[in-house]
C-alpha cells in the first residue's frame, strides 16, 4: 500500500517534471536565451489557436447539414487535416527552441482565444463565420509572431510562421469566405454578427 501511494504521489505531483512549461532548455543554436523563451510563448499561444481551429473544423464537418452538406463535409475535413499538419510543425518548433509545447486538451482550453461554441448543432453560415474569425485572430497573431521573430534574429521560426502557418490559414480564408455568399450571413452587418457569436459562445 506504502508503494502505491508513493507511486501516485509521483504521478499526480510536479516530481515527474523535467521540464516546467514555460521554459526553454539551452539549445546551441545561436539563438539569445531571451529570443529563444519569447518564440515559444508565442508558439505556444498560435499552437493553442491552432489546435482549437483544428477541432473547430472536426466539429463542423460531423454537425454540418443543408443542401451543401456533401461539400462542406469534405472540405472542413480536408482543412482539419491541414490544421493537423500545421499542429505538428508549431509543436515541433517550440521543443527545437527548447520549450515545452502545449497539448493536453484542457490546457488549451485555458489558453486559447478563440470563442468556444456551444455543443450543439449551428447552421452553415454561424459555422462558416466562425472558422473565419478564427482564422483572421491566428493570422493576426501569426504576422505579430513573425514580426518579433525576425527582429530578435530567429529567421527560423519567422519562416516557419510565415510560408506554413500563415499561408496555410490565408488559403484556407479563401475557400470558407468563397463558400460564404450562399450561406446568407455575407449580407449581415458584421458588428451583429459578431454579437450573435459573442451571445452563443
């Protein structure tokens, strides 16, 4: 029983860390302590977007209906697949940096700035409208990223940022925003429509 108890003390307890999040461990990669801890957070905070788009589109492409059903059903997997990519490779980054990556599912939710839907079933254009906000909140903060990155030398993750994360998220931008003039939400004033999303969130 002693053991036992010692074992889930270690478990449960901050024991097994060897890292803590929210750090980075030396890297000899020419890179300044401070630029290499200012990347990850950043990274961190596009990655917890990112992750929570990525599980935006899953949702919509299983709730999805109306008569676009089959097009829309195909395309947000399509982009979930895409967003999983992008996942891995901002992940990939923050370690090669020295930081620890975010990735248990209720530390992104704390994390994540992006307005949480609710469980049910929305309609095509709330879907649609959703994903676009979503994208334009990672591509703003993406531009940000890259913008600090290449000030402070880091013309890695500036890379990274600029030819995988942003323009995957842009592209992704055109196909949703293409798909909006028949959903009937392209005619609203965008303030209400916000609202409404600030309302159901």
């Amino acid at each position: 029983m002693k053991n036992n108890a010692s074992k889930k003390m270690q478990l449960n307890g901050h024991e097994t860390e060897i890292q803590k999040y929210g750090t980075v461990a030396n890297r000899p990669i020419s890179l300044d302590h401070k630029v290499r801890l200012a990347s990850a957070e950043s990274l961190n905070q596009i990655l917890a977007d990112t992750m929570t788009l990525r599980d935006l589109y899953k949702k919509h492409h299983w709730q999805v209906s109306g008569p676009t059903f089959y097009q829309l059903h195909l395309l947000f997997d399509k982009h979930f697949g895409e967003q999983a990519e992008i996942v891995d490779t901002l992940a990939e980054r923050i370690q090669t940096l020295g930081g620890v990556a975010i990735a248990m599912a209720p530390d992104v939710a704390e994390t994540t700035r992006i307005a949480r839907p609710p469980r049910g079933r929305e309609d095509v254009a709330m879907q649609l409208f959703r994903l676009l906000q979503a994208h334009e909140l990672i591509i703003d903060e993406t531009r940000e990223a890259a913008k600090t990155a290449i000030a402070g030398g880091d013309d890695g993750t500036n890379d990274m940022l600029v030819s995988d994360v942003l323009r995957l998220n842009e592209f992704q931008v055109w196909f949703i925003n293409e798909q909006m003039a028949g959903a009937g939400i392209a005619d609203k004033d965008e303030e209400a429509a916000r609202s409404l999303v600030g309302a159901h969130s």
